[in-house]
C-alpha cells in the first residue's frame, strides 16, 4: 500500500496593539493511500459491499454500492447491472419476452462510491484579546469522503422492532407511487424480504452521500481580571471563561 500526503500550518499576527491583537492560525492536511497489491484477492460482492476487504488500486477504506434502478410498476425494487440491464426484485431479466436468473454477483456491476476517510482536513483557529477581554474560535473541517446511510426504511427489522422508520408513511402503497418513492412496498411474505432486490436497495448507491464538513467546534469567551489587584491578594493570575463545544456544523449532503 501506498500512502502519500502533504501538511502544512499557517501563522498571522493579523493585528497586534497595545488594547487588540488578533492572530489566526489555519492547519490543513491532505492525504491519499492505495492497496497496490493483495495477496489473496476476494472477487465476492459481499466481501466488498459488507466486509470492504482490500481491493487492489483503490484506498484502503472505501465504499461500493449496488446500482439501484428504483421501484418497478409494482413497488418493488430493482437495480442495473453491469451491462445496464434492469434486474428485478427476484434476480430476473427480462431476455425477450423471458425472465432469466440474473442476479447481480459481479464486482463490475457496482458503483465505487469513494473513500470513507477524508482526503482533506484541518482546522482553522482564531484568537482574539481586547485588553482583558479574550476569544477563541475553533473551526474544523473534514472534507473530500463518503457515507452510506443507514437510517433508512428497511423491512428486515420491521417484525423484530417496536419502532418503525417515518419512511414507512412514504413507502409504494398504489400504482403510479413508483414515480414518487424509492421505499419498497410492504413484501407479500416473511420470506420476500430475502430476495435480490431488497439487497440492490439497502445497500444501493441513492443512500450513499458526501460525509463532507465544517464544524464550528469551540467557543471561548474570557476575561483575566487585574493582575495588579491579584497581586496585592496573593494571586499571580485569575480569569473567568464561558466555552460552549460544537455549535454547529455545515455538511454538504444531497
């Protein structure tokens, strides 16, 4: 595996007098890696989807997806292969006219989502003083990855949870919904829920989004008392702050 970045931190007393100074700093790293070779490799789409074993030319944490295709005209999904042909909830084809087993089980068939390590980070620090007043801004970015998102509808923990997800309200209920939702009808059978499709769509590149963002991370406001005074009480130096930690963040979600 390679492993290659770059690191680099910069300093600026923006303004320094005698009643306010402001100086900032700004850290920012880059870093990229690739599994250039693998000793046993898995051609196995579960080892991939599920278990992201090391895949040779790609970064050591990464994310595949299935292509999914949305719902058919009754509710049940479906995704594209390799050769851009629909394949449905059972596995199936259409050849002529004809339903053939097809089910997706090539890695040439998924969608290579990314990294799920940023590529960028860093932090961008501020520091401000006005004679005894002190603050401190921290902000913090993590940029350039991916997510999968797993608080989606899924009937697979329907019967065993006593919740059940808000999509369940937008899921295909009539004719025509297809073009409106990408939740699944209600499957007829315990056992629906096992077949291909319901795989193409827990694990299909719609959920997949940008992990991408800026977080505000900390705020310190302060100020030291007199130095003058604490020294006529014995104390060298005393300063009363407020911190308040991650007040928001800024993602770059679909």
């Amino acid at each position: 595996m390679t492993n290659k970045g770059v690191d680099f931190t910069l300093n600026a007393a923006v303004v320094d007098s005698n009643d306010f100074s402001y100086n900032t700093t700004f850290n920012f790293s880059y870093n990229k890696n690739e599994v250039t070779k693998v000793d046993v490799p898995s051609g196995s789409i579960n080892n991939v989807l599920t278990f992201r074993s090391p895949v040779e030319g790609n970064p050591l944490n990464y994310l595949y997806s299935f292509n999914y295709a949305g719902l058919d005209e009754n509710g049940n999904p479906t995704a594209f292969n390799e050769n851009g042909e629909l394949i449905n909830v059972d596995g199936e084809k259409s050849v002529n006219g004809v339903l053939e087993n097809a089910e997706i089980d090539t890695i040439d068939a998924l969608i290579f989502e990314g990294t799920t390590t940023p590529k960028y980070y860093g932090a961008w620090i501020n520091n401000f003083t006005y004679k005894n007043f002190y603050l401190k801004a921290l902000t913090t970015f993590k940029l350039g990855h991916v997510f999968r998102n797993t608080d989606v509808m899924s009937y697979s923990s329907l019967g065993s949870s006593s919740q059940i997800h808000k999509d369940f309200e937008n899921r295909w209920k009539n004719p025509g919904d297809e073009a409106n939702t990408i939740v699944p009808r209600v499957p007829d059978g315990s056992f629906d829920i096992f077949n291909p499709g319901y795989r193409y769509y827990n694990q299909g590149n719609q959920f997949v989004d940008s992990a991408s963002h800026i977080r505000i991370k900390e705020l310190v406001i302060g100020y030291n008392l007199d130095s003058k005074l604490l020294s006529e009480i014995g104390i060298d130096k005393l300063g009363l702050s407020l911190q308040a930690r991650n007040l928001g963040v800024i993602t770059f979600n679909k």
